[in-house]
C-alpha cells in the first residue's frame, strides 16, 4: 500500500460503501462507465461518482417538475401557490427521511390580476395604484397606444387595452374619465430575442378601475382575438397582505465521523414571477435538489447533507439572505460550500453552455467541484467559467464568506443570455424543459456535491 494516499483509501473505502448501500450491481456500474449523452468524450469516473451517476434520473425530478409547473403553476412569494410548492417539498423530503426544517419569514404585500378568457386563465400583475379586491366582465377595446388624439369618446362598461406603452399617464386617465370598467397594459419587446413578462404598473395619478399589466404572450393572444371579432373576458385584481414566504431545509447528519463537523448545500428557489409557472427558472433547480436528495439520502458521508429551498428569490433573495443573516457564526463556518442550481434545464437551442458562476469570478471549492466533475464525465467542453455573476441565491452565502456558486444552462456569449421564455407564461414543460440538460446538472452537482461531502 505504499504510496497511497489515507485519503484516497478512505474515499475509496467510503465510495464503495454507498455503493454497497444502494444495491450498485456491476451491471449498473458498469452502464455509469458509458459515454454520457450530450458528453464529448468517455466518462473516467472516481469511485465516488459511480452511486451517483448510476441512481440520477431525469424523468424521476420531472415527475415533481409536472407537480410545480404543471399543477400548481405561478409560485409568488407568500400565496397559495407559493405554500402549495412549500407542503410538496417539505412532504417529499420527509418522506426521503431527511430532517426537515419550514423556516418562515415575512414577505411585503403582493398586487396580481387575473383573466379568464377563451377557457384560459392568465394570471397577471395589478397595479397599486388601480382598485384593488375588484372583479369585472365585459367586453374588451382595443385603444391602440392610448393615444389621446385617437381615444374613443366613450368606452362606458368597457375593458380597455393597450400595448407597447406603459407609462402613457394620459391613457389611464382618459380611460377611467369616458366610463372604462378596467384597463388592461401589454408590454411588447422591441427585440425578437427577449419576451416580457407580466407587472404591476405604476402609475402616477390613482385611479378608481383595476389597471392590470399583461405578459407579451398575453397581450398578443388578445391582440389575435380582437382581431377576429370581440373578445370578452372575466378580470379580477386582488391585493395580498399579510404574507409569510418560507425556506424549506433539509438535513441527513454525516455517517462517517470527521472532526470538521462540515457541511455541504445543495439549493435552489422555488418560487416563480407573476404569469410564470417557472419551470426551468427555477423549478428545474429545485426538482435537481429534490431527486440529489433521493440519491444521496443513503450514501455515507463524511460531512452533513443539507438541502435548502428557498421562498421569494424573485423579490431579491429574501428568503435565502434571511437564511444566511440568521445562521450564528459557528454554523456559518460549518459550511463548506453551497451549490446553488438556478435555471439547470432550458430547451432553448442556444444555451449550450453550462455556466459556473461565482460572486467575484474567482474558483472556489464548489465551483472547483462542478469543473473537476465536469472532466471526470466527460462534459468539460460544454462548461465555462467561474466567471463574475450574482442575481441568485449564492450572493448571500459569498457575503458570508461562504464558498459558493450558481449553476445554470445559458448561452455561448456570456451568463446574461437567457431564453426568450425567460419569466413568462411560456417557460413551461413543453416549451422550455430538456431531460438530457436536465440530467447533465444532476450528474455534475450530484457527483460533485458527493466529492465534497467525502473529503476530511
């Protein structure tokens, strides 16, 4: 044994162990081995890979993905479907046998309208300044850009709608002025690489009528049926107060005894923006945490596992900055690193890159992880980086002084080019969700994840 590491030894020792937990018969280790879909050359796969890669499964996270998106749709921070997602997850991770933790936290007051039309629901944004609490059925006008040259006289009992302008002060005020019952903004890109997504409009002056703001999707499927007659619809604007948003935190203490007493995270956010049944952003990086779950919840380890779901990011990473602002010195330092997965499963042709993103650019042990797992799998062409990124839930962990990364599908470019579909109604299932990229994140967390909870 000489020449030999204690180190390579044990993780060896402890890697066939899991293997051992988990049933890994030489057959399923050896269909590990293969050339992985999507890689650009044969994985060289350490023992410790091999419980893991062999276990994940993309369609297995998918069947959660469909409860998320496809069932419970739109998650915004503190509503129902928001606390839907949250029972889901804290049930599932229960019954995996972790110890679960529901931290709650207060969130500010939310504005959302809602459409129903044609047998569809949109769920949309409402203004502040608008009435609030109201609902409303008629017919609906369109008023081109609100112009008020070429407003209608009269639109008494009327839904107004307008697009491409949404600051036009004039409109709302003509609108409520010539009898409108509610108006309805639609805000449309100027570019065909980018889609918008639903808002709440602020408006300068009150006005006594709901004021709700459209997706694009939305506001162009109005525009289609107008176009081919009338369109009636049913409205509503509701003021939410009150709100708790809430983490989900899930633990399996270490088995193998180490005096670091560490601990690795594996996280995402859950909730989603208004019209947006989010599923790559991010019900992808939370269905990644919920089967990594599945498969590590057996392996041994020489560090705790904890899984962190986070409430409200899309507001400004309140949940997880509530997270990291309350955790005490001590069990800051207990953490060697967070893995955050935001946006791991785009459909969209060119995000072909999977990016490693750090708060500063600079590697650190998780960023370190995913690169060396990469190699390991065989994937490395199709990941860059670290480079300089925030906007997720690793900013507050490298505040903390913490090692942390996000990971996420994008375009060659750079981190910043994201799918059209990005925050609309159309980052759906069908329109936004690859398996095979959905199964490239969960290789390269789940085996770079389980490396780090291995190490002494």
């Amino acid at each position: 044994m000489a020449g030999i590491r204690r180190r390579d030894v044990m993780t060896g020792a402890v890697a066939l162990a899991g293997a051992a937990a988990i049933g890994l018969n030489p057959a399923t280790a050896a269909a590990a081995g293969r050339q992985r879909p999507g890689a650009a050359a044969k994985p060289d796969l350490a023992f410790g890979d091999y419980p893991v890669v062999a276990r994940v499964r993309a369609q297995r996270a998918l069947e959660h993905l469909k409860v998320l998106s496809d069932d419970i749709g739109p998650r915004i921070a503190g509503t129902a479907g928001e606390l839907k997602a949250r029972d889901h997850i804290a049930s599932t991770l229960r019954k995996l046998r972790y110890q679960v933790t529901v931290q709650p936290f207060p969130v500010a007051d939310k504005f959302l309208g809602q459409i129903r039309i044609g047998g569809e629901t949109w769920q949309t944004g409402s203004s502040p300044q608008g009435a609030q609490n109201a609902t409303f059925s008629g017919e609906v006008v369109d008023v081109g850009s609100g112009a008020a040259e070429s407003f209608p006289a009269d639109v008494t009992g009327k839904i107004v709608f307008y697009a491409g302008v949404t600051n036009n002060a004039t409109a709302y005020q003509l609108a409520a002025e010539r009898g409108a019952a509610a108006v309805l903004i639609g805000r449309l890109s100027a570019t065909a690489d980018r889609k918008l997504s639903a808002f709440s409009p602020t408006i300068p002056t009150p006005v006594q009528i709901p004021v709700l703001g459209l997706a694009q999707v939305q506001a162009e499927k109005l525009r289609d049926r107008l176009k081919s007659g009338n369109a009636q619809l049913e409205l509503s604007s509701d003021h939410y107060t009150n709100l708790t948003s809430y983490n989900v935190i899930a633990e399996r203490p270490a088995t193998v005894p180490s005096a670091d007493q560490g601990v690795v995270m594996v996280s995402a956010h859950y909730d989603s923006v208004p019209g947006s049944p989010g599923a790559n952003d991010d019900g992808s990086g939370t269905v990644l945490c919920l089967e990594l779950a599945r498969v590590l919840r057996y392996l041994p380890t020489r560090k705790a596992v904890r899984f962190a779901l986070w409430g409200s990011e899309e507001y400004g990473l309140i949940g997880s900055r509530y997270y990291v602002n309350n955790l005490p010195d001590a069990e800051a330092k207990r953490i060697a690193g967070c893995f955050q997965n935001d946006m791991v499963a785009t459909s969209y042709d060119p995000a072909t890159v999977y990016w490693l993103l750090s708060v500063d650019g600079a590697d650190n042990a998780v960023t370190q992880a995913v690169g060396a797992a990469a190699e390991r799998l065989g994937y490395d062409p199709r990941v860059q980086g670290p480079v300089a990124r925030g906007s997720s839930d690793h900013v507050p962990f490298f505040e903390r002084g913490i090692a942390s990364g996000n990971f996420s599908w994008r375009g060659e470019s750079g981190p910043a080019a994201l799918e059209p579909t990005y925050h609309t109604p159309e980052d759906t299932i069908a329109d936004n969700v690859s398996l095979e990229r959905l199964q490239v994140s969960l290789e390269l967390i789940g085996a770079a994840a389980y490396d780090l909870l291995r190490r002494e």
